[in-house]
C-alpha cells in the first residue's frame, strides 16, 4: 500500500526524518510510538502528501506523493487529529455530510443516511444538528472518526487521536479504533497508549531522532526492547 524508500525530510537545515525505509501492507494496523520531536506527525504527514520529502520517495498504491496528492487523496488516505478539526461553524451533519457530497461520492441524500447510521453506532444520533462547540472532547474525536469514514478511505492515519483528551474519554475513542480495525482500512496510529497498541497493532515501530529504532509485534517489543532508547522510553510511559 505504502513504500517508503530513503526518506528524508529536512526544515531548512535540521533532518527531522533521516533514512526511512518501510512497507505498509494493506489492511496493515501499525503503530508509531516515540518521544517528542522525533518525526512521528511529519512521517504521517508525508503519507499524504501534507508534507514533501526532501530526499527519498513514498509510493502509495506505486504512485509517487507529490504536492498535489493532498487533494488528489483526500478521499482515500482519511486523517484524524489530535485537535479534532471539526467545522466549528457546522452542525454534526453537515460535518459529516460536506466532504462526500462536495466530492461527489454520494448524493445528499445517501450521505444523510450514511451519516446517521454512523451516529447511531456510537449512539450520538441525537446530536446530529448540535454544533461542534456544545460536544465533549471525546464525542468529537468519534464525529471527527466517523467522518473520515463517510469518504469510505483505504488508509487512515491517527495523529495522537486521544492525547487532547481527558482520561475518561480516552477509552471511548480508543474503542471506536478498535471497532473500525474491523473494516478492512489500512490504519497508522501515532499514539502513547501501549495498552492500545498492544491490542490493537499488527506492528508497532519506535521512532527516536528521525529513525526508526526498533520495529515488531506490540508484545515483543514492549516485553523485550533491543535498544537501551527504548528500554527507557518504556519506562517513562
Ligand atoms: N513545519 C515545520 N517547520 C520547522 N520544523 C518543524 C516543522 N514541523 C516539524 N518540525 C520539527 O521537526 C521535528 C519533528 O517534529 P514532529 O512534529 O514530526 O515530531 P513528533 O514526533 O510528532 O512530536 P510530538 O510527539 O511532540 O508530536 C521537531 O523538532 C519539530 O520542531
Ligand atoms: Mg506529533
């Protein structure tokens, strides 16, 4: 799905992501776990093409990312961030429904009754003319879910879905994760919920200083980290 071969990617001098070679298999659900600054949102970033690679290249499905990509791929790599990024202007339907119609993936129609089947899954069809602003953090993040759902992605990507959130609402979004790893959506999920990770993850790779240290099984790794980096990592989660 994903062929990332020699990435780089530099900010005027400083390389934030150095010699990055991996494979992302569809249907693959990889989590990515590291300490600050190590380059895990710009990796994501430049999945879909937010950012550009100052050397290497990332294929997706054989084609190369490019400035372009954003756009071109909105309805198939879905992202999900930290902050939400609802339309704050929007009720929850139209937040859901704006994306699949404009892009004329479904009728208005069809995207009504898509959005409120997914509203009733998580049981938040009673909110569906409410604004953002009257919502919790948590029924947020499972609005901002649902929504790159509506466009019917391959590939999601999670930037720390769950790190503005108060620890009570925290399983609630993580469960929604779960629930969508049921589909079968490639999934990449930034996060430093190890619990999670190790129910949820195919294959979790530890990023430090813009490489990729370790990589394997969520158990394996966790139980039995080869890098002194990650030993201690481990211990400050
Ligand atoms: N647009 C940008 N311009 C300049 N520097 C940037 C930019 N984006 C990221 N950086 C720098 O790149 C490095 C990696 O940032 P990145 O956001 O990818 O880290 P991260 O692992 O996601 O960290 P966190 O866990 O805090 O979210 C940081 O030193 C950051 O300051
Ligand atoms: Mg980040």
């Amino acid at each position: 799905m994903f062929q990332i071969k020699n990435l780089e990617k530099s900010f005027d001098d400083v390389k934030v992501l150095k010699n990055i070679n991996l494979e992302i298999k569809p249907n693959e659900k990889l989590v990515i776990i590291g300490p600050s600054g190590s380059g895990k949102s710009t990796l994501l970033r430049c999945l879909n093409g937010l950012e550009i690679p100052t050397k290497g290249e990332v294929l997706f499905e054989g084609k190369q990312i490019n400035s372009n990509s954003y756009q071109q791929l909105h309805g198939d790599i879905g992202m999900v961030f930290q902050n939400f990024q609802l339309f704050e202007h929007m009720t929850v339907l139209k937040n859901l429904t704006l994306a699949p119609v404009l892009n004329k993936k479904m009728t208005k129609k069809q995207a009504k009754r898509q959005a409120m089947e997914y509203l009733k899954q998580i049981h938040l069809e009673d909110k569906k003319d409410v604004y953002p602003s009257e919502l919790s953090g948590g029924q947020k993040q499972r609005i901002a879910i649902i929504r790159t759902l509506m466009m019917n992605p391959k590939v999601i990507l999670f930037d720390e879905p769950t790190s503005a959130l108060d620890p009570e609402m925290i399983g609630e979004v993580l469960s929604l994760i779960i629930e969508v790893a049921k589909k079968n959506i490639t999934m990449i999920v930034v996060t430093h919920e190890l619990h999670f990770a190790e129910q949820f993850a195919s294959r979790v790779i530890f990023m430090d200083h813009g490489e990729i240290l370790e990589e394997g099984d969520a158990k394996t790794l966790f139980s039995n980290p080869q890098t002194e980096r990650l030993q201690q990592f481990l211990k400050n989660c």
